[in-house]
C-alpha cells in the first residue's frame, strides 16, 4: 500500500469514528420543564431565589455543575408522562428526606433531588 493511502484510509477512519462520538458528547440538551423547577420550592420562593440556591449548591458539589450531570442523576425522563415524571419527581424529593440524603444551603435544609433542581433552574435562568 502507498504511503498516500495509508494516510488518506487513516484520516477517513478517524473522522468516521471522530463525528458520532463528538455528536454524542455535545448533542443539545432537552428535556421537560418540570425537572427545572422543583415544585414544593416555588410556592414559597420567587425564582430569584431557587436561583440563588442553585448556583451556591454548584459551587458546593464540583462533581454536579453541568447540566449533562444534573441530568443523570435526577430522575429520567424517557416518554414518560408529566403525571408519572412530577410522581418520579415526589417520590425521590421524600425518599431524600428519609434517607437524610439532605443539603443545607444558605440556611435552607434542601434534598439532594431539590437542590439539584435548583442547580439546573440556575443554569437555565440569568439571574
């Protein structure tokens, strides 16, 4: 084989496999709206603050700041109905707190499937 075909076969091999695994990584996000605000939350709090607690939450947990990782670890979404999601969404915020799998955020005794919630309320609004 010619050293030119070599090289031409080698760089199409890697730009075919370069292609979907970027895609995959840096695909845009959707999702339902009923994960970004936590609900119990915003009957007492204006968005301001759901904000303010998200982004104090990302500055506490390094590992959860990006959407793609607040996503995986709040409840999936896949063509399930807003009824069945907001009921995911209930019953992980109470197994939290029974599990004491709890936060404290400027004062504010949070689960961890809320505050996460907050977080990506925070990514999606400007404050």
């Amino acid at each position: 084989m010619k050293r030119r075909n070599f090289l031409v076969f080698s760089a199409l091999g890697i730009t075919s496999v370069a292609i979907p695994i970027w895609y995959y990584k840096y695909r845009p996000l959707s999702y339902d709206g009923l994960i970004l605000e936590p609900e119990y939350l915003s009957y007492i709090m204006d968005g301001q603050s759901i904000y303010d607690l998200g982004s104090l939450y990302r500055e506490q947990t390094p590992g959860e700041r990006s959407e793609r990782e607040l996503l995986s670890l709040l409840p999936a979404q896949d063509e399930t109905s807003n009824d069945a999601l907001l009921a995911e969404i209930r019953r992980d915020i109470t197994v939290d707190y029974e599990n004491d799998d709890v936060i404290c955020i400027d004062g504010w005794i949070l689960s961890k499937t809320e505050a996460r919630q907050c977080a990506l309320f925070s990514l999606n609004h400007k404050s």
